[in-house]
C-alpha cells in the first residue's frame, strides 16, 4: 500500500531584526544609516550624534536598547581627561573616573592648560600655565589601568608642557595595543621650535614608537600625527623622524601630521618641512606600503622625490645635486607619483590662486597639472572616485591664471575610471563644449553605477574683455548647448541613467560684456539653443545664472547648470542673480563706435562669437626666480 504523501508548510525566511543583531553588527548599520556616527577609532575623532542616535531609538522600544548599549559601550570606550586648574580635585576627580572605567578606555584624550584669547571655532592648540605645570600627576599609575588603549590624542597638551614627556613615557610602558597618536603643534607656527624640551618629547615619542611595535601584537602604530619636530635642525630632525617611522611603524597608514602645521591666513603654507635625503625618503618608501592618506605639502617637490615614491627610481647622487635643476617650479615629473598609488580614492590639489597669480615666487607651475597629470592619474588609479583641485586662497582672486595645460584630453582619460562620480576645479580649465559633451557621452555609455549622482563642476578659462575677446565661457556653453541639441534624449541615456549626471561650468572673470554683443548672443544662440535643448531632453533641467538684465542685454553670467536630478526638474531657465558692482569691470568696447570695436577685434585676431586670439600666450613668466621663502632646500 502506497504512503500518501503530505504537503510540507512552505519554508519562511525570516529577516534578524535590528535587537536580535550582534552589537557589533548594529554598530556597521548604525554607521551607515545614521549621519555624524562612527566607530573607527582613527584617523578622525570619533563622536556619537546623541540626537540623531535618540531618532533612532524612538522608531520601537525593541530599538531603544541596542541604541542604549551602543552609548553606554561609548561612554565607556572614551575618555576626556581635562587638566586646567591644578586642584587637588581635579586630579582626584581623573583618577576616579580612570578607576570607574575598569580598564574598558579605548580612547583617551588629554587636555591641559588653557585655552588661547580670541579663539573660535575647532580647538588647535591650549596655552601653557604655571598652575598645570606645578601640579604633579602620577601619568604611569592613570595610564596603567589602559591596557586595551588603542588612541591617544594629546593634540591639546601644550607642546613644551612637561606632561607631554611624562604622557609618552607612560604610553610606551602599558599601552602596547596603541594605533593612533595625536601630538599637539607648537602654539605659534612662526615660533621656532628649539632646545631640550622638543628634543625630550621626540625621544620619548621614538621610545612609544619601538615599544608599541616590540611588544604590540598590530605590527605598530597606524596613524601618527606629528606636527612640530626641532625647527633648528630640520634635517637632523626630519631624518631621525622618518628613519623612526620606518622601522617601527611599516604598517602605518595616516601620517598626517602637516595639516596641523597649515598657516591659517597664508594658504597653503606648511611650516611640517622634511629635508631628507634621498636615500631617507626611498627607504622610507620602500617600508611604508600602506599609507592611504598622503599630503605632499611636507616633502620637497621635485622629479626624485616623485620618482623615489613610485618606488622605482634608485638616486645615488647627494641630495642637493640631484634636485638642484629639477625642483620646484622646474619639476616636470610629477605625474610619476601615481605610478606608486593603484588603490588611490581621493585626490586633492590644493592651490593658493591668490598668491600664484600676484607673486612672481612660486613654488611650482601651475601647468604642471595638466593633460599629462590627469592622464596618469586615470591611467595608474583605476579606484578613484573623486579628484578635486581647490583653491586655498583667503581673498577672492581677481586676476585668474588658467592651468592651460588642462585642456579635453584630461576629461575624455577621466572619463574611463568607473567609479569616479565627482570631478571639482576651482582653478579655470581650457576645456572646450565639445570636450565636455563627449566626457558626459563616453561616462553614460560605460554606464557604471557608483553613486546615485555624477558631477562635474568646472571653471572656464580664456581671454576675458572686450579688447582680447568674451571670455571662452560664453562659446563653451554654446557648444556644449549645440552638441545636446543635436542628439535625442534617449540616444544619450542621461535621463534613463541611475547616475544621474549635474553639470556645473563656471565664469571666472568678473568682467561685464558689452551690451551689444550680449543683446546678439542671448537673441540669436543661448536662448534659442535652451529651448532646443529642452524639447531634445525634457527631463533636463537648464540654469543660467545672468546680471544686469534688461530685455536682451546683460552685463554678465555667471553659471551654466546641467542636471538630470529629478529634484531640480522645476527649476527657472534663467537666474537674474545680484551684480558684484565692486568687483566688475566694464567692457572698454561699450565706450567704443561698433566698427572701430569690429576693427581692433579683426586685427588683434577674435571674432564676435568669443573665439580666442592667434597667439596662446603661453609665458607665464617662468624665467623669474623664486625667492628664498619659497626655496625648500634653501640652497
């Protein structure tokens, strides 16, 4: 007789919900769903946005207690030990608090003294006091009780106190699980750092360093934030300073020390110099694989020392022979870095415009960053996935210098890298409508999707009045504008694409147009071209940004936007934004007779529609020597 056979209950899966999670896994979902949340202890400090965490755990009571462990485990996890008065309470209220956490502090921050006159905004450095310097702590017994220890920022202990020493000394006997060390700047970056107190503090830095590494099961530290070292021996300093790193810290991967060493109001000064020697910084190389955050303000520019961080180059020479015609403004291999940087996500030039443009003493060309760098960069780092060239300028810069070299063959060799979404230049770019239609064309037909939005945000550069022709903006959006209009929505794919493509294309120059060349340019082609351009892509969104309207004339735009977010579908086509009456110039062609501004416009080579002048103009002024402040190497 035949078994009947039964129907089973179809399996259910069923989802683990967010208590029944391991906390450390509530934590990886906390840190992706909640803004300003993180659990890495380093490079950055680490914080826990108490009101975003309360939003969280309101959504159920079953989600109010793993949000309650997770700022418990924090609470526990960090310390603030603050030394400012000396009081004998103080010190008995820290080492209270030290006893309390029974052993749990994972991240300690130290501060002392008090905090500077007239200071706002994030905290760099405290003042020394007599008070805090009188007072004795017993550090060792504090940071006995820190086994698990795993960052210590002492970022806020004045860098010639003489608990700093003290601070160190005391790490390198217990805290053998250290991965990240924050020590302070001097106080004054025009100071000099000098004498036994600095001398003191590096050797007990190079004691933690040896003892983290020998006696610590990571391999050594993988952040170290040092700021100052001896100003009056730079290379005795700097050399001991790598040659350190390199032996006891192979695995390091932030040293990062010189964006605390920036002048606040002189752009992109670093006072953080190393005068190495070649053969300091290739070995430095060759041990330190790991670094992914480098800033280069710190390391001389120059063809060797580009050459040495692709871990290629072998440079025997003395140092000073070897970069005395390849330095500096005279350097032209800095693409080679990249060679060096496959795994590389983020990269940033930081320039101060202002002073590039005003002084005849500069560190580098401006042209170096050109077609030829940005076709090493997408052609060595495959991951990047966003590049930004910033200004670092305090003042608004009023006569703009294009890097002439970045013309369309930057953004078609960009536009193969597939997980790139955003790409910046606050610095002007001669790139043309063509070039930019053809970078949105070969991006859309890779189709990657790595964010939800890809941007470009350029500045245009070109000739700028009405004697050297309209600045190159105003042909550039036309162009791009033709390109669009002669192509169907669904044949680009920009519309259809998840990526969703903004374009931001920028006019640097503040000079005013005349009116009867505006009145002709928005009659005849922009406006037209827009409207085109609408109907060939109803899902795009056109913005221009225009001063001084008045029926068809304008004095000025300044902004172009493409967007394909669906947010700005509503958008007006035309801005009449505010005029800058300060820093506008007029047109001298508005004061002129129509045929005598045709004339000098015929003989100095420039057309009505914008069109650049027959001779480039490519001297820069390159022959003009450096002064010493810009020499590195002093030589």
């Amino acid at each position: 007789m035949a078994r009947k056979r039964t129907k089973s209950a179809p399996s259910v899966m069923t989802h683990s919900s967010l208590p029944s999670l391991p906390l450390s896994i509530v934590s990886v979902v906390m840190e992706f769903a909640v803004y300003g949340y993180s659990q890495d202890l380093f490079p950055s400090k680490r914080s826990h946005p108490r009101k975003h965490l309360k939003d969280v755990a309101m959504v159920s009571k079953s989600w109010l207690q793993p949000v309650q462990q997770l700022m418990t485990q924090y609470e526990q996890e960090t310390m603030e030990t603050q030394l400012k008065t000396g009081a004998k309470e103080e010190i008995l209220g820290i080492r209270s608090e030290t006893a309390a956490r029974c052993g749990a502090v994972r991240d300690l921050r130290v501060v002392i003294g008090t905090e500077p006159k007239y200071s706002y905004g994030v905290q760099k450095f405290m003042v020394l006091t007599k008070k805090t310097e009188a007072v004795q702590v017993d550090w060792d017994a504090l940071l006995a009780q820190m086994p698990r220890l795993r960052r210590l920022d002492l970022k806020l202990v004045p860098l010639l106190s003489k608990h700093l020493p003290e601070l160190l000394k005391a790490a390198g006997k217990y805290c053998y699980h250290l991965e990240s060390l924050v020590l302070p700047r001097k106080a004054e970056l025009k100071e000099v750092a000098k004498g036994d107190k600095i001398e003191t503090v590096l050797k007990e830095l190079y004691g933690v360093l040896e003892q983290v590494h020998l006696k610590g099961a990571r391999g050594g530290m993988r952040q170290l934030t040092v700021p100052t070292r001896n100003d009056t021996e730079r290379h005795r300093s700097s050399k001991e300073f790598l040659e350190n790193v390199a032996k006891y810290c192979p695995n390091i991967e932030h040293l990062d020390g010189s964006e605390d060493a920036f002048h606040d109001y002189e752009g992109v000064r670093c006072e953080d110099k190393w005068m190495v020697s070649l053969d300091t910084w290739e070995e430095f190389n060759k041990t330190c694989t790991n670094l992914r955050e480098f800033h280069w303000a710190s390391v001389p520019f120059a063809d060797p020392f580009f050459q040495v961080f692709e871990y290629l180059q072998v440079c025997s020479a003395a140092t000073v022979e070897a970069v005395k015609d390849c330095h500096g403004r005279r350097a032209e291999d800095l693409a080679v870095i990249f060679k060096g940087c496959p795994l590389l996500k983020n990269l940033t030039v930081e320039i101060d415009l202002q002073k590039y443009t005003d002084s005849a003493a500069r560190h580098f060309k401006i042209d170096s960053f050109g077609d030829e760098f940005w076709v090493s960069v997408a052609t060595n780092c495959p991951r990047l996935e966003r590049f930004a060239i910033r200004n670092c300028a305090n003042f608004e810069v009023m006569n703009v210098r294009p890097i002439r070299t970045f013309t369309d063959a930057s953004l078609l060799g960009l536009a193969e890298l597939k997980d790139l979404y955003s790409v910046e230049s606050n610095a002007a770019v001669m790139c043309t409508g063509d070039g930019i239609f053809d970078y949105m064309r070969r991006v859309l037909e890779l189709n990657c999707y790595s964010n939800s939005w890809r941007m470009l945000d350029l500045r245009i550069g070109g000739q700028q009045n009405g004697f050297f022709g309209v600045p190159m903006f105003y042909s550039v959006v036309v162009g791009l504008l033709r390109r669009l209009a002669e192509i169907s929505e669904k044949d680009l794919g920009a519309g259809a694409c998840k990526q969703k493509f903004e374009v931001f294309l920028s006019n640097p120059y503040h000079s005013r147009v005349s009116k009867q060349w505006s009145s002709i340019y928005m009659r005849d082609e922009l406006r037209p071209l827009m409207y085109r351009v609408k109907e060939m892509h109803p899902s795009l969104s056109l913005n221009a940004s225009v001063n001084g309207v008045s029926g068809d004339t304008f004095s000025k735009i300044d902004m172009f936007t493409l967007s394909w977010r669906p947010r700005d579908r509503e958008r007006d086509m035309f801005w009449n934004s505010a005029e800058d009456e300060y820093n506008s110039e007029n047109d001298p062609s508005d004061h002129m007779p129509p045929a005598l501004m045709n004339l000098f416009n015929e003989l100095l080579g420039y057309n009505s529609q914008g069109g650049g002048s027959a001779s480039s103009g490519n001297d820069d002024g390159d022959d003009v020597e450096e002064n010493e402040e810009d020499n590195f190497w002093e030589l």
